[in-house]
C-alpha cells in the first residue's frame, strides 16, 4: 500500500498531479480543492494516498490530510459513492464541512456537489452519522495546545457554562470535543456547557464518545 507520496511535482492537470519520487512518476487525483491547494509544476509538495484496486486499473488518491482521506475511505464504502463523486463532495465541502454536514445531518450540503444526487445524499448522511464523532475526534487531535479547558467563560459569551467534576486526565479530551464542536459552528459557550452535561454523565468518556452525547444533547428536541 502507498500511503504517501513525496516530491516534485512534474506537472499539474484538471484532475491529477504527477508527482516525481527520485525518477519514479506518480500519478495521484485529487479534488477541486486539493489541486487548488498545492504548488506550481517544478515545486515540491506531499500528499497522503489510497490506492484503488480494480481490474483493469490502478488508481491513486492524494489528500493534504488524514482527515481527507478518512473521509474518502468512509465515503467509497456508501452505495452509489464512487471515487468520482467522494472527490467531488471533499472537493465542494473540503473535510471540515463534510464532518459537519454529516454530523449535523445537512443532506443538502452534500447534495451541492457536483454528481451528487438527493437519494445518494440522503445515503451518505444516514449511514456515515455514526462515523462522524470518531472522524471529528481524529481532526480535533491535532488541536494547538493552550485551548483552554471547557469550563471556561468565552468573552462575551452570555451562555452559562455549568460546572462539571472532571479530572485532569479528561481535561484533554474535552478540550478536543469543544474544538470539533465549534468547527462544526456551535458557539463556545453553547458547546462547552454540552460538554459538560456530557462529562458529567461520563466522566472518562474518550473524546468521540463526548462529542456524541454533546451533538445529542444540542439536537433540536421535537
């Protein structure tokens, strides 16, 4: 399996780089915003792959991050996606959006890329629910340190946040939840106080687990 691919870039089409590895050329298709993203013919660049297997060819997918390429693994595995139309929807929403899409059960977003039709979206959102806490805790992992801990007031922030008991080895995992909730477009305050009705409840719970419970809590009660 080739998981990475580094070097220069030989030259750029609409679809697909060919990316020189010490005089070994590989050809690797990316999405609209990945291409977008990377470097003029001549200069280096490096890109998480997947390989695809078929029988009559060999086809390899760059991506500027592991969540990228989770997200594509996750979604060729939904009925009627192929690598076609998973690069179209990284290529429309990027990562970040697909999460909160799929999080937030947004079957129009998906529905906005190009080939994607409303049954497949609708597909998509409803068997990939369920992944998108652990997807959202892989990205929120690589989070900068000095976030500050959940219980903290954001400035401005009317929200109270209420207490929670939490231990110090849980602070971690909740500081990541708040980054994944918040990208998803929760306000601090709101996010936070969710995480902590959360932590209460399951106070060693892993960060997927606390970003679950949270986008329970926040769902819109019928």
């Amino acid at each position: 399996m080739i998981g990475r691919v580094a070097g220069r870039i030989d030259y750029r089409a609409a679809d697909h780089v060919l990316i020189d590895v010490r005089g070994i050329g590989y050809l690797v298709y990316c999405s609209d915003r990945t291409m977008q993203s990377l470097p003029a013919a001549g200069e280096h660049a490096a890109l998480y792959t997947e390989l695809l297997v078929r029988e009559d060819a060999l086809q390899l997918f760059g991506f500027t991050s592991l969540l990228e390429k989770e997200w594509h693994r996750l979604l060729m595995g939904v009925q009627g996606v192929g690598a076609k139309a998973s690069l179209a929807i990284l290529g429309a929403l990027g990562p970040e959006g697909v999460s909160r899409a799929i999080a937030l059960g947004d079957w129009s977003a998906i529905k906005a890329a190009k080939g994607v039709g409303p049954k497949t979206a609708q597909r998509v959102v409803n068997e990939l629910k369920d992944k998108a806490p652990e997807v959202m805790a892989m990205s929120a992992a690589t989070v900068p340190a000095g976030v500050p801990p959940v219980q903290d007031q954001a400035e401005g922030d009317s929200d109270p946040v209420p207490p929670a008991p939490v231990t110090p080895a849980n602070r971690g995992a909740e500081a990541e939840a708040l980054s994944a909730l918040t990208n998803l477009g929760y306000g601090p305050g709101e996010a936070a106080a969710a995480i902590a009705r959360a932590a209460r409840g399951a106070p060693e719970a892993a960060v997927a687990d606390l970003i679950r419970l949270s986008l329970k809590s926040l769902a819109p009660k019928d």
